[in-house]
C-alpha cells in the first residue's frame, strides 16, 4: 500500500528556555493537521520522537489539542527517535492497521544548560571520554590524513550550511559565515572548532502520515514515501574503519532497493550533519559520489544550489540546529516543502526525489546505535 505525507509543520528551531515540551509541540501539530486538511478526531494513531522529554511527552502534547483513546507510542532512539516514529507510522499505514497517523519530533536541550550531551555512563568507551564531538574529530582526522583535504574544506562545509540557512526563517542560525570565521571559531575537538558542530538547542515538527485513499480524498498536496528502512548498528570488536559508517551504507542501500532509485537520481538531500566532516563521510555512504571523491564533490559546488545534488538545503544541523528527537521529523518537514514546491528562497528548482538521512546515538562497538533513511518522491 502506498503512503503519503499530506501535511508538515516545525517551530524556529532555537532557545526556548521557558517553554515545556508540550508548548513546543501543540502549534506545529496544529499546522501539520491544518495544512493536511485533517481532522483532530480523525487521527487513527500517534508516534512520537524525542530522547529527553521523559515519560508519556507525546500523551502530554496530545491531550492538549483534545486527542486521547487512541495508540500514542513514544519512540526514543536518539536523534534518529524522530525518524523511527515516521518508520512506525510509515509501517502501520503500509500494513494497513491506520490510515491516518501523525508524527511528532520533539526536544528540548536547554535543560541542560549546554555541553555536550549526557550519553550513558555505563558504556566503556563513554567512561574514556569519547562523547560525539570526539568521535567526529577523530573521523576528520582520518579524513585528513587519508584524503588530499585541507582544514579549509572542512570548514567549507559549514560555510555551505550556514549560506543555506541564511534563507531559511526555520534556521537557529541565519548569518552566513567564511572560512577564516569558521577556523577561528573556538576549538572544541581539534580539528574541528565550534561552528563545525551543530548547534544545541529546541525544536519540535509534526507531519500527517495517511493511506492512498485518504490522500485521494483529501486532494491536497502529498508526497509518496518510496522507502523507509531502519538499521542499528552491528557490533564490532577492535578496529573500525573511521570513514566508512556501515549502518548508513547499509541502511542507504536498503532504501535504493525499496524505493528502485540510485543516489545519483536524487534532487534533493537532508542528512545528518551534525558536524562538518560528517556530511563528507556521509556523501559516500550515501551514495551521492563513488568512494574517495567527496572532496570533489564539495570543492565543484556539486552539493549546493546549482550543483547535483543540493545537500541539506534547510541549513542541516549546523544552521538549523539538532533538537535531537525533533530533528528527524524536521527534515521530513522540509523535503515535504521542497517537493511540493513551498520552501521559499531556498527552493531546489525541480525537485522530484528526496532523501532524509539520520542516524543516532554513540555507543561502544557500534559505528551508530540506528540510522533511518527515508526515500520521497512528488506526486503529479
């Protein structure tokens, strides 16, 4: 059975320090259901992503819209939480048990007052100090040393970021940035400085998730979900290979199979940047370019406006900010408005074939703990 997103909805990503999660939830799934054209009594299940809002943030949100005696099912898988609850919701339309779900990201990093964030004490490789900043600096050091790459390009990364989303009015960050602003920036995990890592703060997106019946009936604009694959990761004793995420691999070629597409058919890509090296590795993985020529394609333009493929034109998680549960659904949120035609200045001139990419979660022996890649495509 074919599914579809009919309506989509986020808030500014930014600092809401005074806000609840529910206050940051209501008003895009009010929008999400507006915009769909549904109806609240008409929503046959909820999933909800989030890593710290605690117990039952998704029945807090919805009770407040009047929504209750249906499933509401949390979902907490790191920052790809927000992905998953699409998967689950792409899944119980597809097998036919709802035609009308809503997701919902949602999360709150204020709470914490800033820092990196709190991963599980009782991992080993976490008690020897490998948080995410680190592990990404150790992938930027491989990159280094086994690429013809300079400081300079791994900052040209968040010089691309920061310029798309300096036209997105959903971007936490909305300046644009030069490479010697970025290399100047704070050192936080050499090599990489603070405006190579996204940035902490809230957020929170909603989308409609509905069958091809109801799509039909509602009329509005829709775009098919061609594929929805979750993996977590495999454990791995000893050596890991810094630059090849296998779960992304993996989980990439799944979605192609799924959706009959290849990386190199996509208009238009969301993946998960949470730092400048990451979105090189990822090109790869991804399949956007064979092995070894990301460089490449960063230096020619090919992953901005203009180029192949344009790459995270929302601004990624180094402009728009990485609410962690929230920002899976996020990038749903955006790929909808780029398919459909709605983002505005930094709209991907005939974007047909979408992606979103996240993965989630530091742990030992596991390049990530899961990673959800959806496939999207335009209707009509």
């Amino acid at each position: 059975m074919s599914v579809y997103v009919v309506g989509a909805a986020m808030i500014p990503m930014g600092r809401y320090p005074h806000s609840s999660y529910t206050g940051l939830a209501v008003p895009p799934v009010r929008r999400a259901l507006a915009t769909a054209g549904v109806a609240r009594d008409e929503v046959q299940a909820v999933f909800c992503g989030h890593a710290f809002g605690g117990m039952l943030t998704g029945q807090r949100i919805v009770k407040e819209i009047g929504l209750g005696g249906i499933p509401v099912t949390n979902v907490d898988n790191a920052c790809s939480g927000g992905a998953t609850a699409l998967h689950e919701a792409y899944r119980a339309v597809s097998d036919g048990r709802h035609e009308i779900v809503l997701v919902i990201g949602v999360d709150k990093l204020t709470q914490f007052g800033g820092g990196t964030l709190p991963l599980v004490t009782e991992d080993w490789e976490v008690r020897q100090g490998l948080v995410m900043p680190a592990v990404y600096a150790m992938r930027a050091r491989r990159y280094l040393a086994e690429r013809e790459a300079t400081v300079a390009d791994l900052a040209g990364v968040s010089v691309k970021a920061r310029g798309h989303g300096a036209l997105n009015p959903y971007a936490q960050y909305r300046k644009p940035v030069t490479v010697d602003e970025v290399l100047g920036s704070r050192p936080i995990a050499d090599p990489l400085t603070l405006l190579q890592c996204c940035p902490t703060g809230d957020g929170a997106a909603a989308v409609v998730v509905v069958s091809d019946r109801v799509r039909k009936r509602l009329g509005g604009e829709a775009v098919r979900i061609s594929a929805s694959v979750l993996h977590s990761g495999s454990p791995t004793g000893g050596f890991r290979d810094m630059l090849r995420p296998q779960i992304t691999y993996d989980s990439a070629r799944d979605a192609y199979e799924q959706a009959g597409v290849a990386g190199t058919d996509l208009d238009v890509v969301e993946l998960h940047d949470a730092f400048s090296i990451a979105e090189l590795v990822y090109y790869e993985a991804l399949g956007l370019c064979p092995e070894g020529e990301s460089l490449d394609l960063l230096r020619r333009g090919g992953t901005t406006f203009g180029g192949e493929v344009v790459v995270n034109p929302s601004g990624g998680l180094l402009a728009k900010g990485h609410p962690v549960g929230a920002s899976g659904v996020a990038q749903v949120v955006e790929m909808f408005w780029q398919l459909t035609g709605q983002a505005g200045d930094r709209q991907v001139a005939d974007a047909r074939l979408g992606l979103t990419h996240v993965t989630g979660g530091g742990i030992s022996q596991l390049d990530h703990g899961a990673c959800t890649v959806h496939v999207f495509e335009r209707t009509g």
